[in-house]
C-alpha cells in the first residue's frame, strides 16, 4: 500500500509547485505521522515535515522597511526563520529530488537574484501564500 494511502493523506493543493501536490495526513502512520505536511511528486511523499508554513514578514517589504526597529516584523521573523529550520532538515535528498524540486521552484516564481539562495524561505512563504487561499487548513 502506497504511504499516501496509509497515512490517509488529504490534498490541500495541487499543484503548488509544478509537478507536486501538497498533502497532510489524517492518519498515523510510522513514516508519516498524523498532521504532518508532504509535497507529493508521484504516489510517495518526496518531503514530509511537522510545521506549517507561515508568511516571511519581509517578503514584500522594502530594504529600507527591513532596517527600521519595529520589533513586530523582527518577532515575525524570528518565527518564521524558526519554521524554515525545522523543516530544512526535511528536504535533505538525493540530488535528483533536489534538482526536481528546486526546477519546480524556477518554474513557480523562486528567482534566487530576486528571493535570495535559501529556496526552503521562498518555498514556505510561497506554500503559506497558496495556502491562505484555501478554506479549512
């Protein structure tokens, strides 16, 4: 049985990346537990994690924006750089399973002039903008 089905994933959006659907489980399952999150290329999932992703505070924000002292946007930050790390250690692959998702990323709108090398930011910023859009979450 394939560990979609095990784990009774539902999908919250295809497609959020070209070639990849973002799913959670509903059921728990030894290699992917219940309320967990996964980006599903085939029948598998490629990447499964525990957080949900959340807004970068600064995504939209100006360099200028960026430097003033409002501690709001800073705690912002800190939580979200807090998420992106507990999920990084998720997306550890083999390299064809990087290139694919980092491919799939180029095609979504990650440009790493414009939104920096770290792709997992871009990546959860841009799932918690997809996901905002969706009800019941």
């Amino acid at each position: 049985m394939c560990l979609q089905c095990s784990a009774k994933a539902k999908t919250i959006i295809k497609d959020i990346i070209p070639g990849y659907d973002l799913m959670k489980s509903t059921k728990d399952c030894d290699e992917w537990p219940k309320g967990y999150y996964g980006l599903i290329c085939n029948n598998d999932p490629d990447f499964i994690w525990k957080d949900k992703p959340i807004l970068d505070p600064t995504f939209d924000i100006t360099e200028l924006e960026k430097f003033e002292d409002d501690n709001i946007i800073w705690k912002k930050c800190d939580e979200f750089f807090e998420v992106v790390e507990s999920i990084e250690p998720h997306f550890e692959c083999d390299p064809l399973s990087g290139y694919n998702l980092i491919k799939a990323c180029k095609k979504a709108g990650w440009d790493e002039e414009k939104h920096g090398f770290r792709i997992l930011c871009w990546l959860t910023h841009h799932m918690a903008t997809e996901m905002k859009k969706v009800k019941n979450v």
